[in-house]
C-alpha cells in the first residue's frame, strides 16, 4: 500500500525485509471498552507480563551481578 501511494520505496522494503523482528508488536484491533471485562482481562494480563525472559538472566551472589542474555545475542548484558 505505501508504495502503490509513493510514500516508500522497493530498496527501502528490500532493507526492511532484512530486518531482525525484535518481538515487539503493536494491536491494531478493535477499541477495547471498560464494560468488556474478558478483554480488559487479557489486555492487563499482558501488560503485566516479564517484558525479558528469567531463563536468560543468571544472578552471581558472589559479585551482587546480573547477567542476562538474549537468545538473539552472542554477548551478555551485566548489572551491578
């Protein structure tokens, strides 16, 4: 659609194309109202969620340290 309209072009979806998807979405759905307590249900359920996964993370007692790894990455983030 945004290139029938102009507005990208076929090397910018050929780039984008290569892109890594991060996990992260947008709902694009119908408007949830208040009165609909199942999809409010749902919607604060996964606003609470872990936003990283605790099977990546390890904690060192020792060194009061978290390091946490992402299965897309080769490397570890470190928190002191």
């Amino acid at each position: 659609m945004l290139l029938s309209k102009g507005n990208i072009t076929r090397e910018l979806i050929r780039i984008m194309d290569g892109w890594q998807h991060s996990s992260f979405n947008v709902f694009c759905g119908e408007r949830i109202h208040p009165r609909e307590k199942r999809s409010m249900e749902r919607l604060a359920a996964y606003l609470i969620r872990a936003s990283f996964s605790q099977e990546h993370m390890d904690y060192l007692l020792e060194e009061a340290t978290v390091y946490y790894t992402p299965k897309t990455a080769t490397t570890s983030y470190v928190y002191r």
